[in-house]
C-alpha cells in the first residue's frame, strides 16, 4: 500500500507540473487565471470522484477503483498529444481574447462547484437521479472542450503583405546581422550581471535572494497552518461536540475552490488597471486566516463553521496566488523546478503544524481511554494550537507585506508595459 501510495503521490505531482508549467508559458499574460482555473478544478477532483464513486460503485468498490486505474490514464494520454508549448499572445487584440476564454473557464467551473453542491446537500439519492446527475457532470466537464473547438472552427489567418515577405530580408540583411551581433554583446554583458527580481534567475540565484526566503516562508505560515485544520478537523469537530465533519470538510473543499477562481482573476484585474502587487492578497487571506482561528479559539456556537470557511478560502488563495507571482518574481525559464521546491512546503508545513505542534499539544490535554489511546472534549483540546497559527498567520501577512513593498516596481513595470502595448494598438 505504501508503494502505490506513494507512486499516486508523485504521479499526481508530475501531472500538475507539466500542466501549471506548460500553461503558464502558454499565456503569461494571465498567470493568475491559469494558476486559479488549474488549483480551482483540483480542488474540485475530490468532490468530484467522490460523487461519482457514491452515485456510480457504492456497492461495488473494486470496480471504482479500476475506474481510476484506466480512466485518469487514457485522459492524460491523450492530453499528453495536445499538451506543448505555443507561442504567447503578442498584441492586445489576443491578450483580450485569452482573457474571454478565461472568462468562459472560470463560469463553466463555477457552475460545476455549483452543481456538485447542490447534489451534496439534497441528501441521498435514487439509482435513476445518480445516473442523471452522473451524466450531467460528464457533459459539464467536457464544456472547456468547446473553447479550443471554437478556436480551430473560427480560426483566421493573419493577412500577409507578400511583398514585403519577399524583399524586406534582401535590404536588410545587413542590418540584422548588425543587430545579431550587438545582441551577442549584450547577452555576454547580461550573463556577468546579476539578476534582478523580476528577471530569469537560475536556482542557485534565486535561493541567493532573501526575496525567496520570504515567500518561501509567507507560504509555509500559510499552507502549513491550513493543512493542519484539515489533518485534524475530525478531532477538533469531535472536541466541540460534532459527530459528524463531513459538512465542514465540504466547507473547506468548495470554500477553497472559490477562493482560488476568485483570487487569479480579481490579482490578474487589479494588476491590469494599478498594478497592485500580487502579493497584497496573499497578505489579505493572512488576515482572514487569522480571524478563522481567532473564531476557533472562541469555540463559540457556530464558530467552527466560520472558521472552516474562511481557512477554506485563505489555503485557496495561497495556492493560487504564490506560484503566480514566483513566476513573474523568478521567471519562466526554471519555473518547473521553482514550483516544486516551493510545494515543499506542504509536507513540510503538515509536519510542524500538524504533527508537532498540534499532536504534541493535543496528547497534554487528552485523557486516556481504556483499551489505549486518548480522546479530549471541549474548547481547551485546540485553543492553544489556534492561537499558535494565528500568531504564525500574523508572521505571514507582515512577510507578505514587505514583499509586496520590494516588488511594487516589478508590478508597475508590468502595469506600464500592458498600456503601452494598448495604447499603441489603438494609435
């Protein structure tokens, strides 16, 4: 069982590499989308296999599994054809279609979000309505299809002054090779230079730069404290008095998800329009993050209930807002490795948070139970951990606070650079 689980756990991760990666290079004009529409349906992926194993192999477990054996493997087969690297959107003209099509993406995820929670929350199901709804999640999954269907239909090619293509490389090839070769030495003075943030950095200089290590630590306040109210929030449910968590674990998967659609487009909107550094909503979500466990500590009626949906929405904001702006601080050329040494994080941050800090203070305050083990009931079973991660969110938010000060010329240079390229196009 280990071995699978962990060949499950790196297959996962290989597939959200070369996807997250591939698009983000794809259209860099619009990271935050990207990051928010790919983490948005992988937050969805557990809702979604769940209703289908619930509506579709209740009685007959072993037959999901062969499902999740052959199915995910054919779809990644065959997007593994259409998966490669195309060149970005160069005028404003594409850059305001890509952020349609978009558009059109985040609706048809909103409306899957919507649809898995209605069928949650109306309770069990006959045979018949588990079918239908079964079918009405395939056709909705396959609706991005028609955004690429769409685009090979309606596609238009760019007029081409043919005279132009034939005499301009004629008068003036002497001129490029002019260029090519200023360009050569410009390179040989840019390679000595050290880079600075917002341009390509190798690995070894971007762990040269304090700005990695404080996102790298703005993310573990983050995730890290996130995870552990997920690993946990059985037990701290029961320490309440709840029997059942299912309902906040639901909170936190679909609050979650709309905070990472949310978060990439309303980041991309507001660097568009003033240039808001990216940074300033990693450093919001702290701050809601904090309440959350603030109201958790409080164990007051109803408090775990807030407290799973703001934690809910702030892990989904993390998640989408950090490996976008690691690209535009670091650059593309490196970003595969870059992204996987930041999700360190999250084994990372499960394990102080989760399995230090709160199974160690959780053991002082539990009793034991005959037969072994020990149980805990009431609000002092967690306070002191929520206090903790309140105090590590308050941590992350002042991190993010000051990278979004040390970046603010990064994001005003992109602001500037998109209208200008605007104004040019209307001129």
């Amino acid at each position: 069982m280990c071995i699978f689980l962990c060949m499950g756990g790196n297959s996962s991760t290989w597939m959200n590499t070369a996807v997250l990666v591939t698009c983000m290079r794809n259209f860099p004009k619009n990271r935050g989308p990207i990051s928010g529409i790919l983490k948005g349906y992988v937050g969805l992926s557990t809702a979604i296999f769940t209703d289908i194993c619930t509506a579709l192999f209740s009685s007959d477990p072993s037959k999901f599994l062969l499902m999740l054996t052959i199915v995910p493997a054919i779809i990644c087969l065959i997007a593994a054809i259409f998966l490669h690297e195309t060149p970005p959107a160069s005028t404003s003209t594409e850059e305001n279609k890509e952020t349609q099509f978009f558009n059109v993406f985040n609706l048809i995820a909103v409306t899957v979000a919507v649809y898995l929670l209605a069928f949650d929350i109306s309770g069990p199901h006959k045979h018949v309505i588990s079918l239908v709804f079964t079918v009405g999640l395939l056709i909705l999954l396959a609706m991005p299809l028609l955004v690429p269907l769409y685009l090979v239909v309606f596609k238009t090619r760019p007029s081409v002054d043919k005279e132009k293509e034939v005499h301009e490389p004629l008068l003036a090839q002497k001129v490029s090779e002019e260029k090519e070769e200023t360009r050569t030495k410009e390179e040989e003075v840019e390679i000595k230079r050290k880079p600075v943030i917002g341009e390509e950095h190798t690995i070894i200089e971007m762990v040269k730069t304090i700005d990695f290590w404080v996102l790298f630590v703005s993310f573990l306040c983050g995730v890290g404290t996130g995870l552990c109210v997920m690993n946990n929030l059985g037990q701290m449910g029961q320490a309440l008095g709840y029997h059942d968590v299912s309902l906040f674990i639901s909170f936190i998967s679909i609050w979650g998800f709309f905070g990472r659609i949310l978060s990439g487009s309303l980041s991309e909107y507001y660097i568009r329009k003033s240039g808001m550094p990216r940074l300033v909503w990693n450093a919001a979500s702290q701050i809601l993050m904090f309440f959350g466990y603030i109201a958790l500590a409080m164990a007051l009626p109803g408090s775990l209930y807030i407290g799973s949906i703001l934690v809910g929405i702030c892990y989904g904001v993390r998640l989408t807002i950090t490996p976008a702006a690691a690209s535009e601080l670091f650059g593309l050329k490196y970003y595969g490795l870059l992204y996987n040494i930041l999700i360190l994080n999250l084994p990372i941050g499960s394990f102080i948070f989760s399995g230090l800090i709160a199974g160690y203070l959780y053991d002082i305050e539990a009793t034991s139970v005959p037969g072994g083990g020990n149980t805990c009931s009431g609000a002092h079973c967690f306070m002191l951990v929520y206090v903790i991660m309140a105090f590590a969110c308050v941590l992350g938010c002042g991190l993010d606070l000051f990278l979004a000060f040390r970046t603010k010329n990064v994001y005003s240079k992109i602001h500037t650079e998109r209208n200008l390229v605007n104004s040019q196009v209307q001129h």
